[in-house]
C-alpha cells in the first residue's frame, strides 16, 4: 500500500471509529441492502474501477504519445499542485452537476442519494459504471503518465480528507458555528472547502426543510465552485432526513450495476421499462395559501402532486420554485409550465 493510500485510510478508519462513538451504526437507518452497497461499492472502487483507469490510461498514453510519458515531472510542486487541485475539481464539479440533470447519468449517481444518514462509506457509495466514466480520474491518470506523480499523489490526500470528512458524521464545522469569535473564520472556510453543513445540505431529502439543497451544492472539494456558478446554499445546519423522496427501495444489485441489472419495482427509475411521464396540465389549479408559508412549486411538469414538487425532478435541469405569500389568498397557479410569471397561471396554457 503505498504511503498516500496509507493516510487515507487511517484517516477513515479514525472517522468511522469516531462516528461509531457516536452512536451512528448503532441507531443507523441503513437497510441491509444499503450495507451491501456502501461495502461492494468502496470494495470495487478502490480495487478495480480506479486502478483499472490508471492502467488503461498508462497503456494508451503509451501507444499514443509514447514521447510524453514523464515529460513535465521537472514542473514545480508549487505549479503542478495547484493545477491538479483546480482542474481535478472544477471538473468534478460539472460531472456532479450534469449527474443531477441529465437522467441517464442520474440513475448512475443515484445510489450515492437513496442512502438513509450520512457517514464515511456514503463518499463512496456509488454505482460502477457511473465510477468508470468519472473524468476527472481519467484526467488524474493522465498527469500521472505526464509526470506530475507527487503532485497528483498530495492533491488525492487533501481531496480525501476534505471529501470525505464532508460525508462523515463527525460533523467537525459544528464547533465553528458554536463561538461568535469564530465566525469570520467560518465565513471563508464554508466558502473554501466542501464542510459537513454544506455537503449534508446537498444529500437532505427534500428542500423543503429550509436547509436541504438536493439540487446544489455539488462541489467535491473546493465549495467556492457552487459559489460562483450560483448553486449554493449556507444554512449551518443539518437536515433531519437524508435520501431521495419517493424512494422505492431497490436492491443493492440494481443500484451497482444498473443498467446490466435493473430493478424489479415498477415504480423505479432504474426499473425495466421505466418512464417518467409529464403530468402536466392545460388549466390552473387554485388554492388557497396561508401567509407565511412555504410552497414549492414544480416546474419540471413531472410530479403527481401538482402544483407541488414531490421530488420528480432529478435528472432533469429543473428545480422546484420556492414560494411564500404575505397574505391567505387564493392563488391561481400554472400547471402547464409555460408561464413567463411563474407560479402563477398567465393563460399561456389556452396556446
């Protein structure tokens, strides 16, 4: 094992020895099959899926650009570290980003979603195709054969620690929130780096809660990534369910290797079959609203319980419309999704 992997799993096994402390597996949700995927996922990851990349990368580069094998290992540390974190990230980032909007990718990233709490095995809780087509580790195997080997192996510690320590329920922020005195230094850290609050935010259940963000806060390690293209959201809180709304609870097989294996629930977005349908309407629906409340409204046209969101919009580019009114009124909302006043109905349903 070599010195980087070393670090990275003492420092897991420190959180999960942490995290049974606390209490976690003992009152955990987790299902049987929710243990089978946590365990086969990270056993697979790490001992196939990555390392086949490596391989397969090296083994290319070499047929291709034999010339360029170790050709930029005289770079600087203080120029290739950088470069590596930055690039590594940013690309993750719209891979994460794109896997809540486009619904092949979804059903691929899905798994790493249906988890019930939080915790270290959740970082790799994925299926194994979607981590074959990860680009960023391709691009990771790459710079490797370029020659930026110390480089690419510190960046995969400070990722590992950050990402992981994100997922873990050892929520180490909650300290920082505690102490006013603190609080500037938090203010740069939960914009800096993926935090407990701010990733636990992206697996709540449903927005909803006022603090989940499903449909944001897609950075992997840098969090200023969600900063700057507008998909985050800092509560310093933690939501009280995790997983995704409607959930069918599929087997762990069809959750790891969908789309050879699908699942038997005909409910399913990984069932056989499976097709989401628009159950959207040509007219309004009115309600009556209460002041003060909070209403989501569904803009993806796929919930069954229209107006409202009910969580139908992964792997879709849509999200849900959050809406409060100052008054009890009656509102006339749009059904249709075609209106340019959204929530409300503007009569563009009649073309």
């Amino acid at each position: 094992m070599s010195i980087d992997s070393l670090i990275i799993a003492s420092f897991m096994l420190l959180l999960g020895i942490l995290e049974s402390i606390g209490g976690l597996y003992h009152d955990s949700k987790r299902t049987k099959d929710d243990w089978w995927i946590e365990v086969l996922s990270f056993v697979h990851s790490s001992t196939v899926s990555k390392p086949l990349i490596v391989i397969i990368t090296a083994l290319a580069m070499g047929a291709i650009l034999p010339m360029w094998q170790g050709a930029y290992g005289d770079t600087s540390l203080w120029i290739a570290l950088p470069f590596v974190l930055v690039v590594d990230d940013f690309i993750q980032y719209w891979y994460h980003r794109k896997a809540h909007e486009w619904a092949w990718l979804w059903n691929l990233h899905r798994p790493h979603h249906t988890g019930p709490d939080m915790g270290v095995m959740v970082t790799f809780r994925e299926n194994i195709f979607y981590v074959m087509i990860i680009p960023n580790i391709w691009f990771l195997g790459i710079v490797t054969y370029l020659g930026l080997v110390q480089a690419v192996a510190i960046a995969l510690v400070a990722k590992y620690i950050v990402v992981v320590s994100a997922h873990s329920d050892v929520r180490w922020d909650k300290w920082l929130y505690k102490h006013k005195s603190l609080d500037g230094l938090a203010w740069i850290i939960e914009r800096t780096i993926s935090t407990p609050s701010t990733h636990f935010a992206h697996h709540g259940k449903s927005s909803k809660d006022g603090i989940s963000n499903p449909t944001g806060n897609f950075s992997n390690m840098f969090f200023f990534w969600d900063v700057m293209f507008g998909t985050a959201v800092i509560t310093r809180k933690y939501p009280e369910e995790f997983g995704i709304e409607n959930d069918p609870k599929d087997h762990w097989a069809a959750h790891l290797y969908w789309p050879i294996i699908k699942s038997d629930k005909a409910n399913s977005e990984i069932g056989d079959g499976y097709h989401k349908e628009m159950t959207s309407l040509k007219e309004p629906v009115i309600t009556q609203v209460e002041a003060g409340k909070t209403y989501w409204w569904c803009s993806c046209g796929y919930s069954k319980d229209q107006p409202y969101c009910n969580g139908s919009h992964n792997g879709t580019k849509y999200k849900p419309l959050k809406v409060q009114f100052d008054k009890s009124q009656k509102i006339s909302w749009c059904t249709c999704k075609m209106t340019k006043t959204p929530p409300y109905c503007d009569g563009s349903h009649k073309d």
